[in-house]
C-alpha cells in the first residue's frame, strides 16, 4: 500500500498543511477551503490550482482568488498547456486584486461576521459571583482556539459555538501556568522569606550571647550572606521568569496544535520545540512585550480621562487577539518545521 498523499495550501502569504485527503475534503465541504487556492502535496516542489491535483475535481469558475501565489507557482507548468493557462489567468487575477495581507490588529476583521466573535473577547472583565475568572479564562481558550485556527489555516475567527471548549482549553492553561511560572516565584520568594525569619531567630541568639558576653561572630556572616540573597531575590525571579515563560510558551504552541492538555506535562518534548526554533520563539517573545507594553501605554493614557474603563475593554480585547495572531504563526511554522 502507498504512502497517503498529504496536502499543503498558500494562504496570506503562508504555507499551511499537511493535511490528509480526508481533512482537506472536510475543508472543502465546509467552504474553508477552496478548489482555487494554490496548493501542492508532499512530492511537489512548485505550486498549481488546487483543482488541478485534487482528485476527480474539474476547473472552478475563476473568480478571486482566496491565496496569494508564490510566483513559481506560474512558471512552473508546461508552456502551451491548460494547466499553464489557467495558473496564468488566475496569476493575472491576484494581481489585479491581490489578497489582503494579515496583521496582529487588523487580521480579525478580514472575516466578515468578525463581531460574531469578537464580542467573547469583551467579556474578559465581566464580574461573576463565583471565584473563577471566567471572563478571563473565555479570553486565553478564545486565543488558543484562534492561534489553532491560524495555524491550520483554516477558517479565521472562533465560532461562539465552541464556547464550552474554549473555557476548557483557557482552564488549562491557567491550570498549568501554575506549575510553570507560578510555583517557582513562590519558592524563590518563600526561600528568601524564610532566609528573613533565620536572621531574626540568629539576631535573639546572638543578643543572647551579647549578654552573656560570648562574642558570635558567625550572626554577621549570615546577616551578609541574607543581604546578598534580598538584593539577587529580584535578579533571581527575573532569570526564572526568562527561562521557564519560554518554556510555557513552547507548550502552548504544542497545545495549540495537539489539544491535548498533557502536552503541557511532556516537558523534554517542550524543551525540544524551543530549542530547534529558538529564534521564532524570541521573535514571539519581543513581538509579545511589544504588545504588552503598547497596552500598558494605552491604558495609563486611558485611565485619567474618566472614559478609560469603557475603553480599556476593547484595548485590552485587541492584546488578546494580537497575541492570538504571533501564537498562530508561531505554531504554523513549529508545525512545518515538524514536517
């Protein structure tokens, strides 16, 4: 038996796939993918029409196309043949009507009913009589569920639909946040904390000493040695924070792609994501602060105008879905640097 034929398709400007035969004939059904979208499969080195390798397809109408060709794709066909006319008459097309390129800001709203989705993202404050952040919880499932789409390339925006698995990837995600980042800051904090209470019990026995005039020397010591630890405390959970967020990162991109909440517990196959893309992941990384900061900025600018706490919604709304953006991208290229 043959080796399945696996599917890749040019999206925005990316490359999105493998996908199986049966995937990509979901997608077609379900209109998220379309037979006039360049594509190629495992074998192929150059691009064609999906049409003209999709088995017992015939040519679709030529409207606009839904990706933009890499322009090898046109040159790469026989001169004279159909299949070398049609890719030139669909290359003409995109270049008279090119398709609109992406960005973290803008991305959502290339879908047409992207208030439909977007409003979940404007409950992220929304105060609930029970001691769950839910609002919050439906923004990170609401990043995952977007960041999985764009790494699939298929389909834009979370449908509300799927709202419950949303709230349960969000519940995930802060469940093992815990372990990754904020356990180890409470260590780090719980040990210089307790390095305080050992002085003050050394500094009555040392007082002791004092006035039974036994001198004890060894109290000065362990006050330098508490004054060295408060002052590398900070430097110490800032080089945490620099190795383990990371880490958590690598593993929500291979929960972004697996769905299964034990990726998180896999922790060599996370260190093993973000070591062989550890540039992508920095460049994720300082795209993120980017947006952080830029929030940040917005909201002290916001908050003295007395309309800040209206605002601030929808600011924060586009951080969420900023993010959701490099996650995605970040993930597709983990993806195809699997494959």
């Amino acid at each position: 038996m043959g080796i399945p034929l696996t599917y890749f398709l040019w999206r925005h400007g990316q490359v999105y796939g493998p996908y199986s035969g049966q995937e990509l004939n979901s997608f077609l059904a379900q209109g998220r993918a379309q037979l006039s979208d360049m594509a190629r499969t495992q074998g192929m080195s150059q691009w064609a029409p999906l049409f003209t390798i999709w088995p017992g397809a015939s040519a679709p109408t030529l409207g606009v196309a839904s990706a933009q060709a890499p322009e090898a794709a046109v040159g790469a066909y026989p001169a004279g043949s159909n299949t070398a006319a049609l890719a030139t008459q669909q290359q003409a097309i995109i270049d008279v009507q090119p398709s609109p390129r992406s960005n973290p800001v803008s991305w959502p709203f290339l879908e047409k009913n992207w208030f439909s989705s977007l409003w979940m993202l404007l409950l992220w404050w929304f105060p609930l009589p029970v001691p769950v952040p839910v609002g919050i919880l439906l923004g990170v499932g609401w990043m995952i569920d977007a960041a999985r789409r764009r790494s699939t390339g298929m389909g834009l925006l979370p449908e509300s639909r799927y709202i419950g698995r949303m709230l349960l990837d969000g519940f995930f995600v802060a469940l093992f946040l815990v372990p990754y980042i904020l356990l180890p800051l409470l260590l780090i904090n719980l040990v210089t904390s307790f390095g305080l209470w050992t002085v003050f019990y050394d500094a009555v026995l040392w007082l002791t000493h004092y006035l039974r005039n036994e001198p004890n020397f060894e109290f000065w010591a362990k006050v330098y040695g508490q004054f060295l630890l408060s002052v590398w405390g900070p430097v110490i959970q800032a080089l945490c924070v620099a190795i383990v967020t990371p880490l958590f990162i690598a593993a929500m991109v291979r929960f972004t792609s697996t769905r299964k909440a034990r990726s998180f517990l896999n922790v060599p196959a996370n260190l093993y994501v973000l070591l062989r893309n550890l540039w992508g992941f920095v460049k994720f990384g300082l795209m993120s602060a980017i947006v952080v900061f830029a929030l940040m900025l917005i909201s002290g600018l916001l908050l003295p105008t007395g309309v800040g706490d209206i605002f601030i919604i929808p600011v924060v709304a586009a951080g969420i879905w900023s993010i959701s953006y490099l996650l995605g991208n970040r993930s597709a290229q983990v993806s195809r640097s699997r494959s």
